[in-house]
C-alpha cells in the first residue's frame, strides 16, 4: 500500500512540469536507489520504502503532513 502511495506521488511529480528537473543528480540523491526491486512483500521491501520516504521528507519534496500520514500508515 505505500508503496503504490509513493508511486503515485512520484507520478504526480514527474507531470507537473513541461521540462525535466533541474538537478536530477540531486533529485537521485534524495530519493535514492532502494525502492529498486522493492516490492513491499517483505519486512526487508517496507524498510527499504521507509529509507525511500524518509529522503524525501528530509529533502522537502514530501510535506509534514505527508511525511506524518506514512508514518501511521506503516504502524497500521
């Protein structure tokens, strides 16, 4: 399930604009690799979407309130 919270927020990201991002290299950075053969199946796969969510939420890409809500959502 947050996996594809994240997908979708990714999604939505990636189409608000007419032009790639700036600083993709920063972008990588932020988000990182780990969601790379995530499937969400394992204790292992939620970690690694955690790791995922909290560079977002330290980059400023995910706001307080979104980066609170995944926080209830994995301890659900």
């Amino acid at each position: 399930m947050a996996l594809a919270a994240l997908m979708t927020s990714a999604s939505m990201l990636a189409g608000c604009g007419t032009s790639a991002p700036a600083n993709v290299k920063g972008l990588s950075q932020v988000v990182g690799t780990d969601l790379v053969g995530a499937r969400g199946a394992s204790a292992a796969d939620q970690r690694k979407i955690d790791r995922t969510v909290v560079g977002l939420c330290a980059g400023g890409v995910w706001s307080k309130q979104d980066c609170a809500r995944h926080g209830k959502e994995s301890q659900e």
